[in-house]
C-alpha cells in the first residue's frame, strides 16, 4: 500500500466501532497495515472485514493481559514490526455523583482508561518499539480537562490518562512518541447520552455548530501517529469544535 504510512503497521483497541473504527480506516488510508480488537473476537473480525480483506480482527478486552499479550504478539509475527498503538478502548458505567459510586464502577473505569493503556504500550514497547521506535496515541477526552455533574469518575480517569500520557513520553523518549486526543462531545455510542435527545443544543452551544464525527478525531489521530508530529511527544490534541471555549455539555 502507498501513503505517507506505508510500511508502517498499526494496532488500534477498541476498534469496532466509533473512534477506534474511524482511526483505524484512517491509518489504513495512509498505508499502514492495520491490526483492529474488540472485546468481542466476533465484532473485531467485522470490523476488519469492514476495512478491508488485509485487516486483522482480534478479539480481545482491553485489560485481558494474556489476550493483549497474543494480540501484540500476532501483530509482531505477522508483519515483522509494530509502529503505532492506539489505546482507544473506553468505559463509562459510572453515571452520577462521585460519592453515590461503588468501587466495583470505579475500578472498571480505571481499569479500562487508565490500566489497559499502560498494559498495550508495555507491550508495544517490550515487542518492537522499545528497541525500533514507534508513537503512541492514547485517547483521553476533554472531561479530563474540566469538570461536569454525574460524569466525575470519567473524568478523573481521563485526567489521569493525560498525565500518563506525559509521564511515558518522559520515559520512553527519544524512541517512542506518546500523544494524546481529546476529544468533545462526537457522534458515539459512548457519548449517546450528551447529544442524542438534545443535539442541537449542545451544537448550538459549540463554536463550530455541530457535534464531532468519529472521522473528525480520525483525521488527529493520523496526525499524531505519522511524521508531521516527528517533534511532538507528551502532548494532548484537543479536537473539541471549540467546546471547551464557551458552555458546552462538559
């Protein structure tokens, strides 16, 4: 394949659907050899099959350290290297005030947004990057840089996944980049409940008059994962409309 991310080989988590899904066509637009998972082994195979009869479909959850080892694994057999991680996997069972949660909801949310991540670049990095270089784009959200009703444990672990984010580029510099997006209020089925019933209030409320597109965030991902962010480690992409500019939903 041709483009600027020819040759290169790519694993996006939570890949079937959303963010990860548009991430991973991106990545695979620009040429790179895309490797997709899913909690769901079923769900991972359509989604690749969705982006094209090269893809990879793994089923794997996010924080399944014996999966996510095969995972890795698999990638580094199959095509000899792994250049980009996308820890795009996320959950958000803990719905209103932070003191009414249970620790069972707490641990999930920081299992998968903040654990799994620091699991697949510990990976990533052992397996190839370590010793041949490679970025790492880990998908946080603007609630890690603000702060909203009912959705606090979220934020709290996106907040803390934009700090990992500067804590393992301080690490793993100069041969790995580690980046972050954080994305606003997009078209997901994880972010249904703050656009879905009132969707022309909250782009009424965003400078850029309308809510994100998985492909929006996309479009950053590809950025942060290729050379034009050669120079770029530690950062968090917000990509947002503008949200965080005026009163939107978070």
């Amino acid at each position: 394949m041709s483009g600027p991310l020819a040759g290169r080989v790519a694993l996006v988590t939570g890949a079937s659907r959303g963010i990860g899904l548009a991430a991973a066509a991106a990545l695979r637009e620009r040429g790179a050899r895309v490797v997709v998972t899913s909690r769901s082994d079923e769900r991972a195979k359509e989604a690749a099959a969705r982006l094209g009869d090269d893809v990879i479909g793994f089923g794997a959850h996010a924080t399944d350290e014996e999966a996510a080892r095969a995972c890795v694994d698999l990638t580094v057999d199959t095509y000899g290297r792994l250049d980009i991680l996308v820890n795009n996997a996320g959950t958000n069972p803990a719905f209103g005030p932070v003191i009414d949660q249970d620790h069972a909801r707490f641990a999930k949310t920081m299992d998968v947004n903040l654990w799994a991540p620091i699991l697949w670049t510990s990976l990533a990095v052992k397996a190839w990057m370590g010793e041949h270089g490679g970025s790492v784009v880990n998908t946080a959200s603007i609630g890690g840089l603000t702060v909203a009703q009912d959705v606090g444990i979220y934020h709290v672990s996106k907040a803390a996944l934009i700090h990992l984010t500067k804590q393992l580029a301080l690490e793993l510099g100069p041969k790995v980049r580690v980046n972050a997006i954080a994305p606003g209020v997009v078209r997901t089925r994880l972010a249904e409940a703050l656009w879905q019933e009132n969707e022309a209030r909250v782009a009424a409320a965003t400078p850029l008059g309308r809510i994100g597109e998985p492909e929006d965030l996309a479009e950053a991902v590809a950025f942060l994962a290729g050379d034009g962010a050669r120079w770029i480690t530690g950062e968090t992409l917000v990509v947002d409309g503008g949200q965080l500019l005026g009163s939107g939903p978070l």
